[in-house]
C-alpha cells in the first residue's frame, strides 16, 4: 500500500510529522508538503509561476506552492507510483462548518478525491497542538477502521476534527454533518509605517448551526467528528423552479 501525506501548515509543521509517525506500518509513505504555511488557501493552484520540490533532511518534500500543488504534482508527475490513499493534517485547528470551503487541509486531501483516490483530512479541534500524539492515535485508528471496511462508494473523502484530549482515542466517533458559521467578523484595519491603510481578514464568525448531528455539536460534547464530503456544489432541490425562472427562451 503506498500513503501519499500532505498538509497546509507546512513541511515543519508538528502535526505533519505527527500524522506520518502515526502512519508508520501501513505502507510506502511518501510526504509532501507546502515550504511555508498555506492555511486558508482553499483549492487554490499555482498558475502563474514555476513550482520547485526539494527534499528536506528528515526525508519530507516540500514545494513553493498551495497544499493543492503539493498532492497535483506528486499525482501527476512526481510520483513513481499512484497512491492507494491520500491524507492531510494533522491541522492547527478546527476545519469544521463553513472553514471546510477555506481550508487548505481539506482541499489537499479533496485534491486525491477528485483523482478518483479515497482521502481523509484530519485536524485537531484547538490551535496549539496540545495532545497532539493522542490525534495522531486518533488517525491512525480511522485509517484502520476505513481500510478494513470500506465503504463500496469509491473514492470517498472524510473530514475529522479531533478534540484536543488525552484520551482522544477513546472519545466516540461521530459521522456528522457540516454545521454553519456566523458571517466572519469585520477586517481590522491598520495603517502601514508608510501611512497605507491596511487590512487583515477578521477572525471566522461563531457556530450559528450547531445542533446534534453537527461537527460542532459532536466535538462540543466530547465526540471526534467525522464528516463525509463531496465536491457537487449543484443546488438540486433547486434545479425545478430555476428551469422554470430562468431555463427557458423568452420571445422578443
């Protein structure tokens, strides 16, 4: 079996070098990673400049580019081999509700998913990685589990959020859906030593749906969350009544 790893805090990151410790065993591990942090890069690709991989001396590749770029060019072209399965993280914080669409942890492992590979995104709830070796336990349980019994649905991609605990391996494991955020506070704005006015994007808004079946209510109750993802973005309850506003030719 042949594990291809990626993340988007970067190859130094502990929760990479955590996620791959916890992988040792299963396979071929090949490591892939941004050179510098890439969180909320979401799905992004680099077009508009060459990408180079070098390898660092714990054996971990890295590349000038998203987490996206890491997992698209080992998939197509740095890799002698095609993995069998592709994981992120483990990341510095929650992916939960509506992080997942900003997230380059899950958009690394949604880059194997759309490769017709089945991958697992995996983030801690709490920045700081505290208890990080019990998430990398966590993981590596998930992974078994998932391995041993498959779901028939080829590829699938899977988002676990991981409480921040000691004891995170015995925590139950919910399949959960995605809840919902507040809208993101207000940028806060700056003024530059050269008298510019400057913005950094304010903090991500509070949980607004967090009810039971959630991944904030499971992780609020001391559950891990495990979230089935896909990439149809298509409104299909919709589809009627907009074939019926909109779908058909109107006379002149």
């Amino acid at each position: 079996m042949r594990i291809l790893i990626a993340n988007d805090d970067g190859y130094l990151a502990p929760g990479l070098a955590a996620l791959v410790q916890a992988m040792q065993g299963l396979g071929e591990i090949d490591v892939i990673a941004p050179e510098q942090n890439a969180s909320g890069t979401s799905n992004a690709l680099t077009l508009n400049r060459p990408l180079t991989v070098h390898r660092a001396g714990n054996g971990f590749q890295y590349i000038n580019g998203t987490p996206s770029d890491s997992v698209h060019v080992a998939l197509t072209g740095l890799l002698a081999q095609r993995p069998d399965l592709v994981l992120s993280g483990i990341n510095n914080g929650a992916n939960m509700g509506d992080d997942t669409v900003y997230s380059g942890t899950v958009a690394a492992a949604m880059e194997g998913y759309l490769f017709g590979i089945p991958s697992i995104a995996f983030s801690q709830v709490d920045k700081g990685w505290g208890h990080l070796e019990a998430a990398a336990q966590v993981a590596r349980a998930v992974v078994e589990q998932v391995l041993a019994q498959p779901p028939a649905q080829r590829p699938w991609l899977l988002n676990v959020n991981i409480p921040n605990r000691a004891d995170a391996l015995s925590l139950p494991r919910q399949i959960t859906r995605l809840g919902r955020r507040h809208a993101s506070e207000a940028v806060i704005r700056q003024t530059s030593p050269r008298g510019e006015m400057i913005y950094w994007i304010g903090p991500a808004g509070d949980a607004r749906e967090a009810g039971e079946g959630t991944d904030f209510h499971a992780t609020a109750n001391g559950c891990v969350s495990i979230t089935p993802l896909q990439v149809d973005l298509t409104d299909h309850a919709a589809l009627p009544s907009w074939r019926e506003a909109v779908g058909r030719p109107t006379g002149r």
